[in-house]
C-alpha cells in the first residue's frame, strides 16, 4: 500500500502513478490531495520543481472520473491557466500520462499554432483544457470555446502571470467562470498584488506552503564571478568547454541553461558559441513553436548540451539532469533568480548555479542577496584567463550585423547603467529615475502609464506577443568613447540633422507654398457666430488688418 492507495485515489489513477514509477508524495501533495478530494479552493505557495502538477492532476482527475458527465460542445470541465506554452505542454502532457487509463479527454492550446485547428479540436469538448491566457481569449473571442461548464479551474505561476502582463485576460477569464467551481491557485511568491489577485478566483481556501517564501532550492551550489561585461562570452564559452568535456567533478556538464535578459544577446550568444564548436540552441519569444519545440526536445534528449534562454523559459522547462545554471546576466528582477535557478537540483538532485556579475549589475546581485537571504559565494576567474579568451574564434559578421550589435550593446548599457537607471542612489526610491531597460520605471516605485515597477523592464509576452519596448531618456554609462564608436557606423540617415553637410538641406525658400492656402481662403468658410462667446476675442483686441508696420499699441481686455 502507497500513500496515494491510501488516499483513495481511483484505481485507474493509481496504475498510471505505478507506471510511472511514483510511490512516496512530495510535501505539497501531501498537504494538497486531501484537501482538494474534499472539494476545498486551496492557495498554494511552492516552487516549481515541487510536484504541483501531480498535486492539482491526481484529486482533480479523480473528482471529474468518479462523476462522468457528456461532453458539450465547445468547452471543458478542467481549466488550467499557465503563463509560457512550455510550461503548458509540459502540464498537459503529465495530465495525459495521469489520465491514461480513464475515459477522460486532455487538449492544450496557446500561440505559435494557427488557432484555426486549434478550434477545430474543440468543436466536440473536453474534459481538461491547458491554455495559455491569450489564445484562451483568442478561442474565446471567436466562440470557439465557452468557459460556462468549468467545475475546476487552476492558475498556475500566478506571479509570473502577473510579470508578463496578463493581469487583465485574468480579470477577463474570471468574469466568465461560473460561480460554483473548485478553485486553485498556485504561485512561487505572495506579494500583496498575488494576494489581491487571489480573491477574485478563491474563496474560503486552504493554504498550502511548503517552503518558505523566495527561498532557493536547498541542494543548489550557488557562486557568483565578477567579470567585464566584454569578457562574459569568453568566460561562458571556456566555462562549457571545460565542463562539457570533463566526466566528473564540480565542472562536468551534463546539461547547461544559460540565461540573458534580452532575445537578440541569447541569439548572440549561441552564435559564439558555435564558432567555439559548443552545441548549443536558444529559445525565447521572437522563435517560432517549432523552433522552440526543436530546441527543447534536442535539450531534453542530450543531443543539445546547452541551451540559452530569457526569463520567459525559466518555469516552463522541466528537464531531468541539468547539472549547471549560468546566469549570463543578472535578473534585474530578484525574484527571476529564483526560478532561474530552479531549473537545476531537482527529483533529489544536486545543481549548481554560478552568475556572471559586471560592475553594473552589483545593486543587482545585492538584491538577489536580500531576497534570498542567501550571500553567493565568489568564484574566480579561472587561470590564464585573458591568454585563453584571446585565442577562442569571432564569429564571422557582416557589416550590417556589426552596426546592430554596436545600437543593441549601448542601448543595453544604457539600460543597466548605475544609480541613475534605477532611479538615484540606492537605486530604491518610490521616486526615481528610470530604470531596467527603458530610463521611466524606478526598482520601488512605477511606471508613467501605472504599470507594475519593473513591467517594462522584462521580456514580456502579452498573449504569446512580444510587448514593444518603451523607451527611456538617454543614458550613456559607456562615456563619449563608446558613443562616437556607436555614431561611427550608424547610417547619415539616422544622424542628426546638424551632421548632414548643408547642401543636403533644401532652403526654407525653395518649398512650394501653393498648396497651403493663407489668405486667399473665402473667409465665409469660418463660421464666427457659432462660436462660444466665451471663446472669442473682443473685437477691440484685434490688431488692425494695415500694414504690419504702422500697428499701433493694443489694448488687452483684463
């Protein structure tokens, strides 16, 4: 007898979790099963990488098996919410191997696919539905999905819902759930906004926690090197070499995620990274599906060794045997680091985390600290660094990618760039200047347009949509030096005027006025009297229609 036998989980349950090979329950599911066989609305507050997905799949496929219903057309009884489309197939394909022995039906849908079959697949119903928030809305919108039937619905990362910008789709989807349902609620950390975001979907819930709060897991070997930021590609290309070619000891790599801020430097790095004959694979936002899938399943298999991802893949990957994470750059969100690292030491395993941290990025790394409680030990750099680093190849560029990757390095720079980005010393005032990548969003305080305090800062998605960056006021860390670098290879087009030779500026006096109509226009096409009295000037207050230089004094009305 298991612990789930003894729970009194439906057989057909039981001989997938055999399958499986599952026999003794994580700490959350302990806490969680019995409670949600009871029909209770549970907020639980784990990591990821803890088994929510059995704690939430096992007591809800059991409720929905052991009260058969027909399906109705157009839509699901089990609704799971999950912010990443990896995150998402990967929950929607445990729930198939949970489900394999009953009579229950699992879709899962979100962008990257044409929503044409995607609707097509649900025309029959369903019984559990996975979606990402935008392409839920898109069926929704379309009415090929109807939410009127769910009895059990499950957000899942609600804090990175919260990042990305999905706050209003969730408040959509709420609005359209039926009054009586079962409600679960899931997320890494509970800040004051999840908390708030959490009444709207529960009622009356059992909490569950089973670590303490922004804590990072407990069997992960956590450093920190102090580098240039010029001199990280060759710090992470020989780090992978050596590791990737060891077989054991603290640098053997089995498998590596390395992670960056930004889509075009993950996409910089695995081309340095190729040239060095490292394998090695991006994923983020501006990829296809296939080619995230591509990547992903390479990743998984081992055939992929490394791969480079922004923050978007920092939940949605759950890959057995990633023995490192490099945090190519520091997360300007502390929390991020959390999950950064989450990716690695799981089922029991050890992992090691080592970040790569520029002057810049220090105000950073102190908050990592804060948050974690935890001070990451230094590492470093290795020895006969610089000699090593200037023997690994460049890749070969053409002139226009060069000039791109010169924009993008000061842009960044400018983005990362000391106390003034992050709004005056100490880098925490509610009234700050700019901060992370757009110079209009202090660390304490918020955005121009209200949002959350860093929600232009991160890579975000807006239903599976990469959002437009915001721009910020200039700031240029790098000095005069490194802009006239930048000013050299940018095309006269984009010069300022004041650089372009004079006889490239066509006089004021050669612009043809005749199709701007000044006094020749009927003066019976202005209406006067309809006018507001109080929006017309006292006739005694009109300069006279002489010659301009024989006016007068006027006379303004107080």
């Amino acid at each position: 007898m298991s612990y789930f036998s003894d729970l009194g989980l439906a057989e057909p349950l039981l001989r997938a979790l055999e399958t499986k090979g599952y026999t003794d329950p994580t700490p959350i599911q302990k806490q969680a099963i019995p409670a949600l066989l009871e029909g209770r609305d549970l907020l639980g507050i784990a990591q990821t990488g803890t088994g929510k997905t059995a704690a939430f799949s096992l007591p809800s496929l059991h409720r929905l098996a052991a009260n058969p219903k027909a399906r109705n057309s157009a839509s699901c009884r089990m609704l799971v919410l999950s912010p990443t489309r990896e995150l998402a197939a990967q929950i929607a394909d445990n729930m198939r191997g949970y489900a394999k022995y009953l009579n229950l039906s699992v879709q899962c849908v979100f962008g990257g696919i044409p929503v044409g079959k995607q609707s097509r697949a649900l025309v029959p119903g369903c019984d559990i539905l996975v979606a990402t928030p935008g392409r839920l809305l898109d069926l929704i919108d379309q009415r090929a999905l109807t939410l009127r039937h769910v009895e059990i619905f499950v957000l899942d990362e609600a804090d990175q819902m919260m990042d990305l910008g999905f706050i209003v789709p969730l408040k959509r989807v709420a609005n359209m759930l039926p009054k009586e349902r079962q409600s679960l609620f899931f997320s890494a950390t509970m800040p004051k906004a999840i908390a708030e975001l959490g009444k709207q979907f529960i009622s009356n819930p059992v909490r569950v926690e089973v670590t303490p709060q922004a804590s990072t897991a407990e069997r992960v070997e956590q450093w920190v090197t102090f580098v240039n930021q010029s001199e990280k590609q060759a710090l992470l290309t020989l780090k992978l070499k050596v590791g990737l070619a060891e077989t054991e000891g603290f640098n053997a790599i089995d498998r590596a995620l390395v992670f960056t801020r930004t889509k075009h430097g993950a996409d910089r790095v695995v081309r340095h990274l190729a040239t060095a004959g490292v394998n090695a694979a991006a994923i983020h936002g501006n990829k296809s599906q296939a080619q995230r899938t591509a990547a992903l399943l390479g990743f998984r298999k081992g055939s992929i060794p490394v791969l480079v991802a922004t923050d978007i893949a920092a939940r949605g990957i759950d890959v057995t045997g990633v023995s490192h994470v490099f945090n190519y750059e520091l997360p300007n969100v502390p929390e991020q680091y959390v999950h950064r690292i989450g990716r690695t030491a799981r089922a029991g395993a050890d992992g090691i985390a080592l970040s790569f941290c520029a002057p810049d990025e220090k105000p950073y790394l102190r908050d990592i600290e804060r948050l974690t409680g935890i001070k990451l030990d230094p590492m470093p750099l290795p020895e006969n660094f610089q000699q090593d680093a200037a023997r690994l190849p460049l890749p070969a560029r053409k002139p226009a990618e060069a000039e791109q990757d010169a924009r993008r390095d000061a842009r960044d720079a400018r983005g990362r760039g000391g106390p003034a980005a992050r709004g005056g010393p100490g880098g925490r005032g509610a009234g700050g200047g700019g901060g992370g990548r757009n110079g209009n969003v202090s660390r304490g305080g918020q955005a121009r347009d209200g949002k959350s305090r860093d929600a232009h800062a991160r890579e975000a998605y807006r239903g599976d949509r990469p959002a437009a960056p915001v721009r910020g006021p200039l700031f240029n860390p790098l000095g005069n030096e490194a802009r006239g670098a930048v000013e050299a290879v940018r095309p006269a087009a984009d010069r300022p005027v004041a650089a372009r030779p004079a006889g490239d500026r066509r006089p004021h006096g050669d612009r043809p006025h005749g199709d701007r109509p000044h006094g020749d226009r009927p003066r019976g096409d202005r209406p006067q009297g309809e006018r507001a009295g109080g929006d017309r000037r006292p006739q005694g207050d009109r300069r006279p229609r002489g010659n301009g230089g024989n006016r007068g004094p006027v006379t303004r009305a107080s």
